[in-house]
C-alpha cells in the first residue's frame, strides 16, 4: 500500500471509533463486538502509547495526523448465549435392517416447532493491522441443545401407522465441542460518531456430528463515542462509553449427520424400536434444517475502564435472541 493510498484511507476511516470482537454460536458462531475505544483524533491527545511495535502498519502517519490509537494487541474472555427458532425441513433415520430386510424407510418423521439454546466461551486474540482494520483468532467450547416438536410414524407394507405413543414427542438433541475461528473487523467514522463492519468465518466440531459445522456472521454497526468524568477518590481517569445498533447476519451450514446410537430417543417405545433396527449398530441420522431468519437487531455498549482495559455487552432480539459479555486487556 503506497504512502497516498493510506493518507486517503486514513482521512476516510481514522476517526474515533471502538474496536470490536468475535462471538460465537453453536450452529452458528457469530460476530459481535470486541473493545477497547480506537481510534480518536484529538488537537492534544492526553492519552498516549507506549508501544514500540511496527503495528499497526502506517500507525506514526495516523498519529501524526492527530490520532490516538488504541495499543495494538488484544487478549479478550467472550460468553455468548443464544436461543433462536430453527425450521427444520426433514429428520431421516437410515443403515437400519432387520436381519438381511433393509429398513431405512420404517419411520416417518414429522417435525414442528423446533427452538435452539446454546451458549459459547472463547479465547480471542487481536491485533490491529492498520488503523481502520482489525485481526482476529479464537477458540472456545460451545454446549446447548435444541428441542422439537416432533411425531413418528410407521411404514408397514406401503401404509404409514402414527402410534398414539409415538405423537407430540419432545425430541432433544445436546451437543457440545471445539469452536475455532477468524474474522476481521473494518472501522470508520466522523467526529464522535463511528461505523464497523465485522466479518468471521468459525468451525465446530461436535461430539455428536460427522465433521464439523461451519458458519459465516457479517455484523454491521453504527454507534457514538463520549468520555465520561474519571474518579479522583478511586484514582480512576476519564473514560470512554461507546454506544451502538446494529444487526447481524448468520449463514449456517444446515445439514447434520451422525450416529443414532449417539442420540437419546423421547420415548420408551421409539427407542425399542430404533434399538431393534439397529443392532448392527450402522443406523445413522440426517437432519436439514435452518434459520428461521439469517437476521437479528443489536443493541450494545463499551466501557474502557482505562487504556488498557475494556467491558463489553451487547444484547440481540427480534428473530434471535443473544446476550454477550466480553473482558478485554490490551498491550
């Protein structure tokens, strides 16, 4: 990138804005706010940095156009919490046979309402590449389950039975496992107001699941930055609240395979029968499913209890319903 180009990207995007995080979901991790306030400009910036690292790259030409940079690394402690609507289009049992008779059609599965909790813990890692664009790692454990409304019924020689026993069953599937991830967050602004785009792509592998499941947030936000008075009684600075709205987009992987011996049947009954189908112990599962809406509204807040230490929450409604909180320290 030549010295113009980042004069002009500097002049568009280095002003006053809040650095963000990642959050993850089960299904489907997620983005979400991260910390610390960014960058400011100032006449006279009482804050000033210490760091002699080379990040971020074209940082001395930002502050020398009057930019106070946030310090350039960050290590965050995120939780997550999500409960959404899923739609689940088809629940397949197959591999299943009594003796040398195949039996993957025997049951018939009807699903209604499904909803979808879950809830994340991550490690994230940051650094600010250039003054408008933010790098991330993480890693974490998710563990939720999900529960549907769903009845079962019979394929006997061409007719489908539905057993009394066998109706408005309430089917839950736990999972739990390993959330990995990568994103990037693009800053900008004027005065005291700011804008961010967070992208990030996050891996899960379940205990439960053949493979892992894969997903990709977008986020947009736009917010305002204000200084509050410092506490000279605590020996505490001024500091810096950002507020914001924002939504989120989530585009899931939606079709998830495994073994049924993995899975706890809702009733008695289903299970004697999927137990006697399955003996061989080859029966697998395929569910379909997705979102009810890719979509949500964000509202959150950021406090920087000081230059190195952030506190953020961000909360999210409408077709999905989350809540996050992230500690943050940077060096």
């Amino acid at each position: 990138m030549n010295n113009s180009l980042c004069t002009a990207l500097l002049s568009l995007l280095c002003v006053g804005l809040p650095s963000w995080a990642s959050e993850t979901s089960t299904a489907s991790p997620a983005s979400a706010p991260q910390s610390d306030p960014a960058i400011k400009k100032t006449e006279s910036s009482d804050i000033k940095s210490d760091s002699s690292s080379i990040l971020p790259f074209f940082g001395d030409e930002a502050r020398a156009r009057g930019y106070d940079l946030p310090e350039p690394f960050g290590v965050s402690i995120n939780y997550m919490n999500i409960r959404q609507n899923l739609n689940v289009n088809s629940i397949k049992f197959n591999g299943l046979a009594l003796g040398s008779l195949p039996l993957d059609n025997l049951f018939k599965i009807d699903v209604g309402h499904t909803r979808e909790r879950s809830k994340t813990e991550t490690l994230k890692l940051d650094t600010w590449l250039f003054p408008f664009m933010d790098i991330y790692g993480l890693v974490g454990h998710t563990k939720g389950h999900s529960v549907s409304n769903i009845g079962v019924g019979i394929d006997a020689l061409g007719k489908t039975m539905y057993p009394p026993s066998l109706q408005n069953m309430k089917f839950q599937l736990d999972f739990k496992g390993t959330t990995y991830g990568v994103g990037t967050t693009l800053v900008g602004g004027y005065d005291n107001w700011f804008t961010s785009v967070d992208a990030n792509y996050t891996e899960t592998r379940f205990d439960i699941l053949d493979g892992s499941i894969n997903a990709f947030t977008l986020s947009p936000r736009v917010g305002y930055s204000f200084t509050t008075p410092g506490m000279d009684t605590l020996h505490m600075p001024d500091g810096k609240l950002n507020v914001w709205v924002g939504t989120m987009y989530q585009d899931v992987q939606q079709e998830f395979k495994g073994k049924l011996s993995d899975l706890h049947m809702p009733s008695a009954d289903l299970d004697q029968m999927v137990n006697m189908a399955n003996k061989s112990g080859r029966g697998r599962f395929d569910v379909k499913q997705h979102l009810t809406s890719p979509w949500n509204v964000l509202v959150g807040a950021q406090y920087a209890l000081t230059r190195n230490i952030n506190i953020t929450s961000e909360v999210g409604f409408a077709a999905r319903n989350s809540f996050f909180v992230s500690g943050e320290y940077r060096f």
